[in-house]
C-alpha cells in the first residue's frame, strides 16, 4: 500500500488566517450592513510603481515578437536582475555578494519552505515565539519538528520574544543547527541593530550552525543602525542564507518575485551549500517569468526607487497612525517603526482571541491574534499598516470609542 507523508497528519488543524477569515465572513453574514476593516493579513494594498508596469508592458511587447521571444528562462533567474541585485541591494551596503550567489525565485515564502531539502532532518531547528507560522509548518512537514503537544512541537527549539526582552529572542541554551531570524520582524514589528545582531553570527560560527536570515521587510527599515542584510556583518557570509522579496517592498505579493541569496562562503563539513541549492532549484523549479524579472529590475531604477519608496513611507505613516492612536487609547503597542506591523498588548489580560472577538463586534476591526504565531503571542493583537489611510484612520476612531 502506498503511504502518505503522515507528518502532514500532525499538523494542527486550521491555519491561523483561515480562522481569522471565517470569523470575519461570519460577522458579515450576521451584519450586512456593518463595514469591516481589514488590519491582519500582510498584504499590500497599493498599485504597482509605474516604472514597474511600464517595463512589463516593454516585455509583454518584446515577448510577442520573433527577435524579442522568451522561453525557459534560467533556473537562477536572467543575469540582468542577478547583477542588479548584487550591485544594489548589497555591494552598495559594503556586503560583497556576487550574481552567482543570487537565485530568483517566485517568493520567500516558498524559498524559506524549499530550503529544508538541502538540510539533513536530524538537525535540530530554532524558531522565535511568536513567529511566521512558515518555517515552523514546513520543519514539521519535513519531520523536523517532532509532534505537536500542548500548543508546541516537541523537537522545535523556541525562542521566546517577549516583553521582558525587548521581543528579541534570546541565543538558545541548547545546540541549535539551523536558526530562522527574521528582522524587521513579523510578526512583532521590531528590528535589531548590528551590534545585537553580532552574537547570532558568532553563536553559527562557533557552533557550525546556520542562519536562515529573513529580511522581507528591510525597505522599512528606518533606523541607521538597524542592517538591511545580515551580510553587513563580518564572518556572516560563512554562516548565514538571506531571503528577500519584493512582495513587500515594491507591491509584488500578487505579481511574485523575491530572491535568495547562498553565499560561496558557507559550507558545512566542507560542502558547499550555494551548489546544492542551485541543484535543487534546477530540479524542482523553472524559473520565474521574464515579464515579471523585467519589472523587479525597474524598481533598481532612479524613478523605480522613488515611487517604490513613496508607497513605503506611506505605509509607515499608517504605522505611525496606529501606534499613536492605540498608545492614546490606553494600550501598549511594540513595532512599527522599522516594520508595517503594530503589536499591542490585549487589556485587562484578555486572550489573543477574546479580544480579536471584541475588536471585530464592537469596532468592526479585523486583527490577528498574537496566539496564531506561537504560546509566547498570547495576550497580543497584531496590526498591519497595509489598509488605505482613510480606513485606517477609521478604524483607529472607532477603536478610541469602544470600551476598553
Ligand atoms: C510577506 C513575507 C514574506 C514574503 O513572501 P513572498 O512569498 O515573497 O510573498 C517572507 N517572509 C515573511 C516573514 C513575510 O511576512
């Protein structure tokens, strides 16, 4: 008899943002006159840049004709995008990463999941709590985690990030193998400076341990002393993988393109890893479209930039509405300032899903509960910055007169 993958089988059933859409659409049904407004999953709402769309109508025009055809592309990603990057994003941070360190792919999320096929199962993996629910579903899919037992993965290291730490996470007591950090954070909001992001590189140097280094929402970063990638420190290109993305900072969730990036330098027991994933990606992955790859190197434009970073600032600046109106209100509220999302601690110690449930019946304001993201996200709500400022200006006013 064929067997399934009965990993599958210990997952928890519903996934966080399913409940969250359930209880929302049950709301709607129940009140169809009553106007939700949508502050919990992390998607953009803005168009795309203009210098975008117009490179990817240049390639829709280049694709229909004979000289200007593309077909399978490479697996890496076009070299023109590659260079891009490698100039942009990192030589011009005084991180020195060549193209061939480079792979373009279809998104971070999938990239962060697929990296597991080039680790061993017997490593032991470190998570932050709370955290994207991502690397922990795909560890536990990979038979990584153990089983799933009063709220928690029986093999998983967690490393709690909670308020009497400043929400970062602490270097783990046991040996951790692979270490996912994500910073600017989702989903707490806060980032970590150079200096508290060293012992991280020093802790998988001394430990031949790696870092999964997810930096999505670097285009917030506004602090100086806050890296854009963890490859600005020195001896990190030994120890660490980044993923980036351009979901968030240039509108690309529906439109898909991020990259991820295996430096020559980090090996492991002599092996070297940008190989492997180069082989797994030319295995399992077909690249992705060169209309879309076009339109990801018009962000590296003058004018890409600009507009690309307009659509950021406003973002912050709903953050900063939200923070500011939240703290008047009486809450405590984390993040926000290097990051799209606001964390705020629930009154009078309601659970995560208590208050959720109020927020949305008597402000008509949809969260997401802090405890979706890990045991140590209990007592927490999370904000999104994403909605249009109109709403969230809305929802901010109709959070002000409920009774807190
Ligand atoms: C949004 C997000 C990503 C980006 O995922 P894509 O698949 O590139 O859209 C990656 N990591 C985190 C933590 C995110 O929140």
């Amino acid at each position: 008899m064929a067997k399934i993958n009965d990993n599958f089988l210990k997952l928890p059933g519903s996934y966080l943002f399913s409940a969250v859409a359930e209880k929302s659409a049950a709301f709607s049904a129940a009140h169809p006159d009553k106007e939700l407004i949508k502050m919990s999953i992390g998607d953009v709402t803005l168009p795309l840049a203009p210098s975008v769309t117009k490179a990817m109508r240049a390639a829709v025009d280049e694709m229909g004709t004979a000289a200007g055809f593309h077909g399978y592309g490479p697996e890496q990603g076009y070299d023109f995008l590659r260079e891009k990057i490698a100039e942009k994003d990192y030589i011009a941070r005084g991180a020195n990463i060549s193209p061939d360190e480079i792979f373009v792919s279809d998104g971070a999320k999938s990239d962060c999941g697929n990296i597991g096929d080039i680790f061993s199962t017997d490593n032991t993996v470190a998570v932050c709590d709370p955290v994207y629910p991502v690397y922990v579903d795909t560890n536990a899919m990979a038979g990584r985690a153990g089983d799933f037992i009063g709220g928690k993965w029986s093999k998983l290291i967690y490393m709690p990030c909670v308020e009497e730490n400043g929400f970062l996470p602490e270097l783990p007591k046991e040996r951790a193998d692979i270490i996912y950090l994500c910073f600017p954070n989702n989903p707490i909001g806060v980032a970590m400076t150079k200096e508290q992001l060293k012992p991280w590189v020093d802790y998988a140097r001394e430990n031949n341990s790696v870092i999964l280094y997810d930096s999505a929402y670097e285009a917030f970063i506004t602090d100086e002393n806050v890296p854009h990638s963890i490859y600005e420190l020195d001896g990190a290109k030994e120890v660490a993988i980044e993923f980036r993305s351009f979901s968030k900072t240039a509108g690309f969730t529906g439109t898909r393109c991020a990259y991820t990036v295996v430096p020559h330098e980090l090996k492991l027991g002599g092996t070297e890893l940008n190989p492997l994933w180069n082989r797994r990606q030319c295995t399992k992955f077909n690249g992705v479209p060169y209309i879309v790859q076009r339109g990801a190197e018009a962000v590296y434009s003058d004018e890409g930039r600009r507009e690309t970073r307009e659509a950021i600032k406003y973002y912050l600046e709903n953050a900063k509405i939200i923070r500011e109106a939240l703290t008047a209100a009486g809450f405590t509220v984390y993040g926000g300032v290097n990051a799209p999302y606001i964390w705020a601690k629930t009154p009078n110690g309601e659970t995560s899903w208590d208050f959720f449930d109020r927020l949305l019946n008597d402000a008509n304001v949809v969260t997401t509960p802090g405890s979706g993201f890990g045991p140590s996200g209990e007592g927490y709500v999370r904000f999104t910055s994403f909605n249009t400022r109109e709403n969230t200006i809305k929802a901010m006013e109709k959070i002000k007169n409920m009774n807190l």
